[in-house]
C-alpha cells in the first residue's frame, strides 16, 4: 500500500520537507517553541497533498462529485465548446483546507482534452469560469453511446500555481478515477446536458467529496 499522497505533489513534499525541515533544526537554537512554526507550515502542505481513498457509490446512472469542496454554483446555461447544448453547470469552490485530487464523475471515454490560458481571479469569484487559467475535460459517458457527453473544467484560482491533468485522449476511466489535481486553491466544474433531466442531489452550500458523493442520477439508468 502506498502513502496516502498524490504523486503529483512529490517535488513539492520533498522541497517542504528539506526546507522546513531544516529551518525547524535550526530555530531549535534560538527557542523551543520556534520549531512549531516551520513544522505547522510542513504539515499544512502534506495536508493539501492528501489523496485518501474513496467508496466509490454503484450504479451506471449516478454521477459522482469530481472533486472535495462546497457548491458554489448551480447554473442553467448554454455550453458550446463541447456539449453543444443547453446545460447545467455545478460549481465546486475548494479551499487550500480541501483535498485537491479531481475524480471522473463518471465510468468512460476520454475524447479530448484542452488547456486555456488565463487569470488566477479568486476562484469564489462569478468572473473566474470564464476568465481563469482552465483545462477542460471532454467525456463520453459509458452506457450512452453519442448522447452520452459530459464535460468536466478544472479550473486555477488565486493562488493556484499549476493545473495538472492525468488522462489523456481515448484513454478510459471508471467512475471515481484520479484524473489529476489543481495546486493551491481552484475550483472543478461539471457540465451535464439538459436533456437528460439529471436529477441533481446536492444543492448550493453544500459540501461534497470527490469520487463518493453522488452529485446527480440519471434517469433510465441502471
């Protein structure tokens, strides 16, 4: 069994824990209490490259939430970079508290992926979806065949440094898969058709965590 960290926080954790580490030794010298300071900051970092593992809820019809955090945002609107089509968009906001780990929302095809430079707005911020640094996720869903489009956007906030996505295109995911990560702050968008008339099982405020909630069934799904 591996640690519970992402690989995609291995050059941070090393260069945290070798510098952190060595200011903890060194201001050992001046006081004991000194030392909780670096070390407080050395564990802030491990904690924001937790990657636990998830129960991952059954069923071909349940979309999961693709990543921790609070809905901020639940819109109707019309989505033409992919989905081509009347949407409703769910927003996640994730604190630097957050695990920051994104998961599919669902079992599938990977068809494209895109990177879209930007701005790093706060990402609690209504401007950020559009003006932010983004890399989107296009996803044929396993079960609809054509019909079956998802589209998942991670999107970087004010302090977030680095998108990373670890799929790639024709690539096939299971529900809850790791599908990457955003560092420091962001917020993760999933797109949904209109007419699928997904019920959707969360509401704005509410908290959510990634691979595990189920954030929305489709009708006729098993």
């Amino acid at each position: 069994m591996g640690l519970p960290f992402t690989p995609h926080g291995r050059n941070e954790l090393c260069a945290a824990t070798v510098l952190l580490g060595s200011a903890a030794l060194a201001s050992a010298a001046v006081s004991p209490w000194l030392p909780l300071l670096p070390l407080g900051l050395l564990a802030f970092v491990f904690s924001f490259f937790r990657d636990p593992e998830r129960e991952i809820p059954p069923g071909a019809g349940v979309l999961v939430s693709p990543a921790d955090g609070t809905v901020d945002d639940i819109t109707e609107l019309r989505e033409d970079a992919f989905l081509q089509a009347d949407a409703v968009r769910v927003g996640i906001f994730l604190s630097v508290f957050n695990c920051h780990v994104n998961r599919a929302p669902c079992a599938g095809r990977v068809l494209w992926t895109r990177h879209t430079p930007g701005k790093f707005l706060n990402a609690m911020s209504p401007r950020s979806s559009a003006e932010n640094e983004a890399n989107a996720i296009a996803l044929e869903m396993e079960g609809r065949g054509a019909d079956g489009r998802v589209l998942v956007r991670q999107v970087a906030g004010l302090i977030a440094t680095r998108i990373v996505c670890a799929i790639r295109a024709e690539e096939r995911v299971a529900k809850g898969d790791r599908i990457g990560m955003i560092k420091f702050g962001s917020r993760t968008e999933l797109y949904l058709p209109r007419s699928w008339g997904a019920q959707l099982l969360v509401k704005k405020g509410d908290t959510v965590a990634g691979g595990s909630t189920k954030l929305a069934v489709i009708p006729g799904m098993q």
